[in-house]
C-alpha cells in the first residue's frame, strides 16, 4: 500500500482512476442488460426479450459509436478523448476485445435459455439432430419455394464483390473443382419472401431457421461445385452520419435527409459476424473486400439475429407464467376524469409518471385545446412518435380547425428519420406550420405550449417532460411530465419556441434551464450553491437521476464537490464516465444503476434538502451532446406536493436492493441481489403505488359522487 509521508495514512488515488471510458462503460452498461437474460429469478420469455435487447444495443454501438471511432481516426487517429487520455484506435481494440468476452457470454445465455425453451415445447434444431426424414422434408421445401427466389453470387477475377447490406445475413461458402481455383459463393439470406423459422415435421414446436436451411441446402445452388467450407455471416456499417456537415442548401431539407437515410445504407462495414469457421485466407479475403481488420471479425455459436426469439415469445403468449404480470398504466389520482384538463392544471400543476400512470391526461389535454375555441395556437417540439399518433391525430384536428399550430419536427432523430418525414408531411398537408429543427444541433427538448386568450387575458397551459409524445413507450419507459399554468414557466416556454422558429436559441432564462446556453452553466452553479453550503458548515447534498454522464465539465464540477464534502447520489442508468468512491477524490459521491422491466429514463435533478431544496425535471442527460449541441430543456418543480413525489421516486430507487446495481471504484458494478423477504424492487413498488392511489382515488370519487346524489334526493323530498 502506498502511504503519505509524515502521516501514515492511505495515500490518495491518482486523479485519473475517477474517470471511466465513455465506450467502455457503454459495455459495462450493456452487461447488465445481459445480466437480466442471464437471471433466473427473470420469466423465461422476459430473459428471451434481453437477450434481443442486449444485441439490438450491439448492433447500434457498432454502428454509431465504433463508426464515429472509426471516422475520428480518419481525422486524427492521435487525438485523445478528454478524460481517459486514449485515443480512437486505443478506445476501439479495447472495446472489441471486452465485445469479445461479452458475446462468449451471449452464446452461454443463449444456450441455457434455448434448454428451458425445449421444456416448454419449443426447439430450435440444425441439420445435425433431425431425422433423415425431415431433412428431404426439408429440401424439398427449399426446392420449391426457397431456390426461385434466391440470388447466388460467385466472386472471382471476371466477378466483383457484391454490396453486402447492413445487418443482412448471408451464406458464404468455398467452391472447389478439379480445373479451377477456389472461389467464394454469396448468397443472400434475409429478406420478408420466407419466414424465419421453418417448422420442422418431426413434432410440434420444432423448428429450423431459414437461414440454416439456406446453408444446407447450398449444393443444389452450386451443382457443379464441391462445397469445401461455409458459414452464415453478418456486416455492420457505420451509420454515424453528420447530417447538417453534408447539408447541400439545394434540396429542400426534408429531401435532404431522405438521401441520408439511403447514404447511411451503404457506408463502411465496421464488424462481421461468422456462424462457424471459414478458412482464414477466405476470412482474409473477404475482410479485405470489405476493409475490415480480423480483429473485426465476431465467430459466434448463437444464431447472428435474434428477432425471430419475437415470434418464439409469441407463439407461448397462452403460459402467462412464462412473462412477467401484465401491468396497466393507472389513473392519475390527481385528475378528475369529468373535468376540462385545462381547468385542472389552471388550479394545480399535475405530474404524470409513466408508465406507473397513464398518458391518457396529457393527450386529452391536447386534444381538448383541439377543439376549444379560446385556444389561439399550439406549439410543440416532437421527435419520436409512436405510429398510430393520437398527438399528431390531435394536431392536425387543432390546425383544421383555425388554429395556429406549429409544430418542430426533428428529422435527425436517428433511425427515426423516416417516420418523422412522414409525419411532417402529414402535418403540413393539414396546414400545421413545421420546422425541421436548427442548424448544427438536434431539438431534444419536450415541450408543449398551448396558448388561449380568455376574458382574463393570455393564459399558457406548459407541458414539460422527460421523454417523448409516445403512446407505446410511455408504457415502456418511465418518464416524467409536468402540466403547468404557471405564466413564469408559459412565458420562458414561449420564448424558447420562438427563438427555435427563427433557427436560434435563446442566452437567457430566470427558470427554466435550457441548452445550449442556459443549462450546463446553471447546473455548474447549483453544485457551487451546495459547495458553498458545505464550506460554511453546512451540508451540502447533490441528487441526480439520468441516463448518462460523461461531460468533462459536470464530471470536474462533481469530484470538486465530493472532495468538499458535499454528498452526492447518482443514479445513472447506462454511461457513466465518472467513479464513485475513488480515495481522495470522490468519496463522497455513489452511483447506482438499475436495470429492470422498464427503462429508466425519467432525468430528475434534486440539490439541497429541506425547504432550500430545489427540484427539476428535463429532457436533458448530463453529456456534452445534451448540454452544449442540443436544444433540451429542464423545468424546475415548485409544487411542494410533487417536490415530495419525487423525493419519495428517487429514495425508492435509490433503496432498491434486487434491480440495482453498485458501482465500484474500478468502474465495475456489483448486484444487489436480496430476493423474497425484504427485497425491494423499486419499480414493482412504484407500480404497486400507483394502483393503491388510484384505487384510493377512485373510492373518494365514488363517495363524492354517491354523496352528491343523496343530496339531490334530500332536496327533492323537501319540495
């Protein structure tokens, strides 16, 4: 152990062992997805769902994050990351070689799962454990309704290499005769023509992936060639594609992001996955082809695509056991379901946490300000939709009816691009006014502002939340929003909106914090406050819930804090480019992440306790992408009541003992693994509470209903 001189004691850590890298802590993150597919404790068709989830968050690491990499190298490959000092090349080899390890993992867990699946009377097979009987079975299904749509490559010196496209699964084989040289067949797998899985005749749950089928079946595609090796393979392509950087002010924008949604479809491979061996000089071949490393090159024992496990978790819907117990968005307690919602939140701020309560209030707000005639406009910044929208079905009714309604549309929402283009031209078509974002940075923010003009004045109705207008995930994710007629919170809100219609951002606000000018500084001086505090005797205390933490900034702000002695709790869910309980330099900071049936993205900011407190909720992660080159908004909570709420949300979470997880002072998690007696599971609890207080509710309003009525009886005995 190293000691200070003079003193004895342990000395302090190095100032770098508090900072963690942003890539590999994304796979630290992505472990613990695994961890899920891997817990018994988990309904089989729920693990079966991580295990998906785990490769889906994969496949896109590799396409944004080892792409951007990659194109960094490009740049500069000797430029360093601002706080483990690596640089691209550093960041990619160790990223692969932890990639390595974690899909090792993978195919364990989808082995094990795959023995509890045969179980339930559901078997995936090859060509090695079926009978002879259901292989010709099989062929000649392959003859008949596989080899007509099939195309074959051969590449040689007269063939060139064909586009492998993104994600696609192909069957590569080594051709051999007598008088030729080897040569390399392609033949494309994926496609909608055929289904994935192919039922196999030998009994009833049985099953073969098409692809297999395909690989088998390769003789009689190549009849004049001895087949000498083969495997599935699968190319991942960069999609990190700088929109605003290739921009050609001639095309309308819409159009232009069009072609980068085609663009994105042809850019580099960044990985390829095998399914089995294939002789290295072939591997060699086609990593040249492709100008890959053979360090890029994945060889797994599990099937290269996971979403036919969709269609095996749907054929067993019927074993409720299996799943974990439906859960249905409860009735917020604060609402009267026989009351206008504006009227409501004109009297109180209402806040809605999903998916513990439903969206329904919110999109009744909406479409209430559709329809009534003292709403003068509706402002509203969208950038992931579900695909049946009842918020664009209420935006369009609202401009149908005379109504100003301008609506930002951000067409850079990555892999959403061409739902949101959809949208946009439905909303244009309906004569919504539509904005496709600013110049150089993504809208991120969700905001929503109704204006009406009454006897009293201009009245703003604000929603603020955490996550986007999606019916689908907001029972899926957890978020927060918050419905406030408060006129300080409508009038920054109208500015903000304003400023974006102009293609600018606004430099200053009183309340609200808002990137990129008026939210990483204000978040900087809240911590000083509790530095402050702290230095003149006080406690100082900083609590934050987000999704992920990686600006150098906050990060410094937050280890000058903890080495002043300012209590610090975090609740990260993935990223976290910071290390809690480091000695000498954050000791006073924890983190804890929590992994469970729905993903945590609510973002709650606390500093200070008591009555000094001061609370926020917003679209913001705390990144340098969030805080400086996007536009994302925080609004505070002044309700004492909701302050309260989500004292109590994050001291849940933070108490959690069977979804969270620790984070150690070498950047590793540990579980807490309590099950049964005192266990707490913080969003089972948050669940159970909503239906008590909906349930609470619902009973008030019944004898409030049953009280009414026996006073209109009482009256009318006494006429």
């Amino acid at each position: 152990m190293v000691t200070e001189p003079h003193t004895g004691l342990p000395a302090p850590a190095p100032a770098d062992s508090c900072f963690e890298n942003r890539e590999l802590s994304w796979l630290r993150f992505n472990e613990r997805v695994l961890e899920e597919a891997e817990d018994t404790r988990v309904p089989l068709c729920e693990r079966l769902n991580f295990l998906s989830i785990f490769q889906s968050n994969l496949d896109e690491f590799f396409m944004v994050r080892i792409g951007s990499l990659h194109d960094q190298m490009l740049l500069d490959k000797d430029a360093r990351e601002n706080k483990t000092n690596m640089t691209p090349g550093q960041q990619i080899d160790a990223a692969l070689a932890r990639v390595h390890r974690l899909c090792g993992r993978r195919d364990a867990a989808y082995a094990a799962l795959m023995q509890l699946l045969e179980e339930q009377g559901v078997t995936i097979v090859n060509f090695h454990n079926i009978s002879r009987e259901s292989e010709k079975y099989l062929e000649d299904i392959f003859r008949r309704e596989f080899m007509p749509l099939l195309s074959t490559f051969i590449i040689g010196k007269k063939q060139s290499f064909p586009f492998l496209a993104n994600k696609d699964i192909y069957a590569i084989c080594v051709l051999a005769t007598k008088a030729e040289k080897k040569k390399v067949g392609i033949i494309p797998c994926s496609g909608s023509v055929f289904p994935r899985l192919i039922p196999v005749p030998e009994r009833a749950g049985c099953y073969i992936l098409a692809e297999e089928l395909i690989l088998h079946c390769l003789p009689m595609l190549f009849p004049r060639y001895r087949i000498t090796s083969k495997t599935l393979a699968r190319i991942t392509r960069n999609a990190d594609i700088d929109a605003d950087s290739i921009y050609d002010e001639d095309l309308n924008y819409r159009d232009h992001m069009e072609e980068v949604i085609k663009l994105r479809r042809r850019l580099c491979p960044v990985r390829m996955e095998l399914s089995r061996a294939l002789d290295i000089e072939v591997v060699q071949t086609l990593c040249s082809q492709l100008q890959l490393d053979m360090k890029q090159v994945f060889e797994y024992d599990s099937p290269l695509d996971l979403d036919f496990l969709g269609q095996v978790r749907d054929s067993l819907r019927a074993h409720s056991e299996l799943f974990y117990a439906p859960r249905h968005p409860q009735d917020s307690p604060d609402v009267d379901p026989d009351r206008p919602m504006m009227d409501q939140i004109a009297e109180k701020d209402i806040l809605l946490h999903y998916p513990y309560q439903s969206i329904r209030p919110f999109l009744r707000m909406l479409a209430e300000a559709a329809r009534d005639p003292a709403v003068v406009s509706i402002k509203m910044t969208l950038y992931r939709l579900a695909r049946d929208s009842k918020v664009v079905e209420s935006l369009v009714e609202a401009a149908e009816n005379g109504k100003q309604v301008d609506v930002l549309v951000e067409l850079k929402a990555r892999f959403d691009e061409a739902n949101n283009i959809a949208w946009s031209r439905q909303l244009e078509q309906a004569g919504c006014h539509v904005i496709y974002g600013i110049s150089g940075m993504k809208v991120h923010s969700k905001l929503c502002i109704i204006t009406r003009k009454t006897g009293d004045g201009v009245q703003y109705i604000t929603q603020i939340g955490t996550g986007n207008y999606n019916e689908k995930t907001s029972r899926l994710y957890t978020d927060l929003s918050l419905m406030t007629a408060r006129p300080e919170l409508g009038a920054e809100a109208a500015a903000v909106f304003a400023a974006l219609t102009l293609g600018e951002t606004v430099d200053h606000t009183q309340h609200l914090l808002v990137a990129p000018h008026c939210l990483q500084n204000k978040l900087l001086d809240l911590i000083d406050d509790e530095i402050s505090k702290v230095k003149n005797g006080g406690r100082g205390l900083v609590r934050v819930k987000i999704n992920s933490l990686s600006s150098k900034a906050l990060i410094d702000k937050l280890i000058e804090a903890s080495r002043a002695g300012v209590r610090i709790e975090m609740i990260v869910r993935g990223i976290c480019c910071l290390r809690g309980g480091v000695p000498g330099w954050t000791e006073n900071l924890h983190v804890i992440s929590v992994v469970g049936r729905y993903l945590e993205h609510s973002r709650i900011y606390i500093f200070g306790e008591g009555d000094a407190a001061r609370y926020y909720i917003g679209s913001a992660d705390w990144m340098t992408r969030n805080t400086l080159r996007r536009v994302e908004v925080a609004t505070p909570v002044y309700d004492t009541a909701l302050q309260q709420r989500l004292e109590k949300i994050f001291a849940v979470m933070w108490h959690d003992n069977r979804q969270a997880r620790d984070q150690q002072p070498d950047g590793t998690y540990v579980r807490r693994m309590p099950n049964g007696e005192g266990a707490l599971a913080c969003q089972d609890w948050l669940y159970d509470e909503a239906c008590r207080m909906a349930a609470q509710a619902a009973r008030q309003a019944q004898q409030q209903r049953e009280a009414r009525a026996a006073a209109r009886r009482r009256g009318g005995a006494l006429q």
